[in-house]
C-alpha cells in the first residue's frame, strides 16, 4: 500500500496555491514537501498543519492506494552538479534512478543531502558505453526523463551532415548516448544561454539534429531562454531550455513552459534573516573602497580619484564596466551567482556589509534550502552553488514536463 496526494494538488490548484505556497501557508519544511512530491508518507503533525492551512480533513487531502497507482514518474541525471536540478525535478514529484557527477565534493553533497540517492561518482564516458538498461534496471523507452546540462564544448565536423560523431569528445557525446541507449520519453537539456550563438550557431544547430536523429521531436515551442527571477528565484540568471518528446509520443504529450510568477523575489525577501555561512572576506583596501560604493551603486558612485586607484588599467577600458565595484541593493535581485564570490569586473558586494556573499546566502539565491549543506573547501562550496540550476526554476520546468507525462495516464 502507498499514499497518494493527488487530492492536495487538486486543492492547491483550485486555491491557485503553488506548492512552494504550500509550504510557506502550512509552515512545514522543504523535506516535508520533497516527501509529499515523491508520494511518501509524513508525520501526522505536518498532515494536520497542512489540513489546518488549506482547511480540510485528512480524507480531502490524500489516499491510501495500491502501490501502482500513484507511480512516480522516474528521472536520471547527468552533470548532477550539487543538485539544484535533482533537487527541483524531485520536488515536482519525480524519483530520482541515478545521478551521475564527476567532480567529487558535488557529488559528496548529493551524497549528504540524499543518502537515498543513487549517487554515481564517475566520469560519464565510463558509464555511457555500458549496458545502460543492466546498470540501472530499466528497460529501454521505459525511463520518464532524462535531464541534465552539458558544458558548452565546440564540436569537430566531419562534413556536410551534423551527427553523433561530429559530437564524438565532447560531454555532450554522452548525453546523446544516453538518449540513444534509454530512448526516455522526455528530456530536459539545459545551458547557458550563449549556447545558442555558440561557434556561429552551429554547436547548438548540431545537438538539435543529434536529438532529432535519436528519435526526439524539438519545436520551437520546447526551445525557451528561461530568466530564473521570473520563477520565484531572487536572481536575474538566464538559461536555455530544451525540452525533447520522443517521436511515438508527440500526439500524445502535451508540453508548454511555465508562465512567470506575478512577484518576483528581491533580496530583503532572502538575505534578512539568513544564517550565519563560511565565506570569504575583502581585504582591509577593498572592503575601505566598498564602504564607500551606496547600495545599489557601483564604481561611478564613489570619488574619481578613488575609482581610478581601485581600477587600474581598467579605468582605460570601453564600455561601462558596470560590474567593477558592484554592490547590490536589498531592492534587487542577486546578479548572476558566479562560481568565485570576489572576481573585480563581477563583484556583487554585500547590500548591508562590505563583504561578498556567503556560500548559505549564494545558495539562498539559487533557493536551495537551508538545510541542503555543501561539502569541500569554502572555494569548491562557493563553485557548487555558482554551478547550480536555481531549485525553484527547476521545479517550475519539471512540473510542466510531470504534466505532459500524465497526459499519457489519461490517454490524452
């Protein structure tokens, strides 16, 4: 027997409630919420505050089933990073067979965070050429979602047709592997948005035709540059989704992308009340420098003199080198959270305090929850966070695709 809470979500639709909302209105935690979306039971004190917020009865919210009934639709991840994606795909309601991560303190986190995980710690061209089907017990056009996002590599062509070898010794040969060797019947591939004018066009051009050559149906209504504020992310960070339908199912799955949220999060929503992280400092002349840049400001709002001593060589360059001496404003959402917290043309100074941000309150800003922990040195912390999708975003895409899915339940 299993519990089922397709009665909740109808709840929460009929409320026009996300189920971020949910969790907010009901004060329970993320992993309260990840166990609802994964159709797992939770404690009778979480199921009576829920029933409290939404005023209902137990009855009105959930079922007890038959296992079959409420499967979950099942999801594998390549370049799992430190889980943003994971972490959404599952909250939408998604299990998670297998996460594959090279580097090793991302995938210690995922590790941490998700001992229920399979967590493989590996490089993917090992695992790309095995008996996919064996290895994660599964049989082929079976697996719900493929999702993950390759580095943006250039291809070497071969010729005139764009094909799975022009891509042979790039991470994304291996991504194309999986799609050929698992047939799932649905993909989420995301990455920078500059994947798109990539070597002139045609990096991008040759993984459309690779996924058009695997059995896979892209239109131009599966192709969005997605900006992660407009999904309830305090972060302006934009990435290019693509959506794959595997060709037998086209008729059959009905896939549209979310419509942005009414508000979009500034950070006073996040960075008020955040907890105390490691980071990283300025030194005593850059912290003196900032201490002069207004929130909201950047190098143009300090004396020339001192912008001109702080800068350098760059003071000579064109353009308006916005980034030098940026501090945020608690007005604003985060810029684009980077890998390294206190690079010079990127700086994102602290709204409040001269510093950069902490690794919790870079993590606030891609919506990692505050109990998701990080592990390696405070610099690879600081990389895992920059890496991540935003978990919001994530979730947002992959309830759409969870929706596409069921279209198939219902014949559809």
């Amino acid at each position: 027997m299993a519990v089922c809470y397709e009665k909740l979500w109808d709840i929460l639709d009929k409320k026009n409630m996300k189920r971020t909302d949910l969790k907010e209105a009901a004060g329970i935690s993320f992993n309260v919420l990840a166990r609802l979306g994964k159709e797992e039971t939770v404690s009778l004190e979480s199921i009576e505050k829920i029933c409290t917020a939404l005023d209902c009865n137990i009855g009105e919210m959930m079922d007890v089933v038959t296992d079959n009934h409420c499967r979950k639709p099942t999801t594998i991840e390549l370049f799992a990073g430190a889980g943003g994606l994971a972490l959404g795909v599952e909250e939408a309601g998604f299990e998670t067979l297998g996460l594959i991560e090279f580097d090793k303190d991302a995938a210690d986190t995922l590790k941490l965070n998700r001992p229920n995980w399979r967590v493989i710690h590996d490089d993917i061209a090992n695992i790309s050429k095995l008996d996919l089907e064996e290895y994660f017990s599964i049989k082929k056009g079976e697996l719900d979602l493929l999702s993950g996002g390759a580095p943006c590599q250039s291809f070497s062509y071969a010729g005139n047709r764009l094909g799975l070898e022009d891509a042979r010794g790039t991470l994304f040969y291996h991504y194309a592997k999986f799609l050929n060797k698992l047939q799932p019947k649905m993909f989420l591939f995301e990455n920078v948005k500059g994947l798109r004018s990539h070597d002139k066009g045609r990096t991008y051009k040759t993984i459309l035709s690779i996924f058009e050559q695997e059995g896979y149906t892209i239109t131009e209504n599966q192709i969005r540059v997605l900006n992660a504020w407009d999904y309830g992310v305090p972060q302006k960070r934009e990435r290019l989704i693509t959506i794959g339908i595997r060709n037998d199912l086209v008729n059959k799955i009905h896939f549209e992308f979310p419509q942005p949220h009414d508000y979009k999060p500034v950070l006073k929503d996040i960075l008020l009340d955040c907890p105390e992280s490691p980071g990283v400092s300025y030194s005593e002349y850059k912290k003196s420098i900032f201490e002069l840049v207004p929130p909201g400001g950047y190098w143009r709002d300090i004396p020339e003199d001192k912008a001109k001593e702080y800068m350098k060589s760059c003071w000579d360059m064109e353009g308006g080198r916005t980034g030098i001496l940026r501090r945020l404003s608690l007005e604003e959402p985060s810029l684009t959270v980077l890998t390294s917290p206190s690079q010079k043309q990127t700086d994102r100074c602290h709204p409040l305090e001269a510093r950069p941000f902490t690794v919790r309150e870079n993590a606030r800003c891609q919506t990692f929850p505050d109990e998701w922990e990080f592990c390696g040195s405070i610099s690879q912390q600081y990389k895992q966070v920059g890496n991540a999708v935003p978990v919001n975003l994530a979730y947002e895409i992959a309830l759409k695709i969870k929706e596409g899915l069921e279209c198939l339940k219902c014949g559809h």
